[in-house]
C-alpha cells in the first residue's frame, strides 16, 4: 500500500519574515510615539514651571501693593531644576492710575526661547 505524499504542516521561513518584518515595523512605529509623548512632556512641564514663575511675580506685586516705575527689567525666577529668566515690562495705560505689566519667562540657557508671557493691571 502507497501513501500519498503527505505535507508537513507549519509555516514556511518566507512566511516568517513577513510576519518578523510587519512585528518589527510595529515597534520601530510605537517607540517613535512613545518618545515623541516624552518630548512633549518635557516641553509641557516647562511651559507649566514657566506660567507658574510670571504668577508669583504678577501675584507679588498684587499682594504687596507695589505700583512699578514705568520701564524694563529682567530676574532670575528658577522653578524646580528650570533655570528660567522672567522679563518684566511696565508700561503706562491712557489713565495714570493704572499700569500694564507684562512679565515673559524663558529659558536661561536660550532667551530666545519664551514660554510665556502673561499681562496684568495694576491699580495705584
């Protein structure tokens, strides 16, 4: 009695590097993303630290009655491990009871670089 040629059953080495090739793809795909979310983390995180340093010097001179002298000024205002520089620019509004007070924060490594920049009035 003749068997009849019988196939082996499982797959093939072609079938095996597609499935290695689409896998590989997949993860080369999601590490890309996953290293773009922790790039815009970090940028987030210093966005937030940055708005976090002009509201203290905002709050400050709210706080403590202070009504600026017309003019510009930069400080230091480091928030965590962020060495950050705020830049304070008061200027004068149509009724001399105010003032308009600007403060910008940006890195210090990069000036260039503003995070943000937040504006209040002040009263006399």
């Amino acid at each position: 009695m003749i068997r009849p040629h019988s196939y082996s059953r499982g797959f093939t080495l072609l079938e095996v590097l597609v499935a290695l090739v689409i896998v590989g793809t997949a993860l080369g795909a999601s590490l890309r993303a996953v290293g773009s979310l922790t790039t815009n983390s970090e940028g987030l995180r210093a966005s937030l630290m940055a708005t976090w340093s002009a509201e203290n010097r905002l709050t400050q001179i709210r706080l403590g009655g202070e009504f600026p002298d017309i003019g510009e000024r930069s400080f230091d205002c480091p928030q965590g491990d962020l060495q950050l520089i705020c830049h304070e620019h008061v200027l004068s509004t149509p009724n001399p009871m105010f003032r308009r007070v600007e403060v910008s924060v940006a890195e210090a490594q990069n000036p260039e670089r503003r995070f943000v920049k937040l504006t209040q009035v002040v009263p006399r």
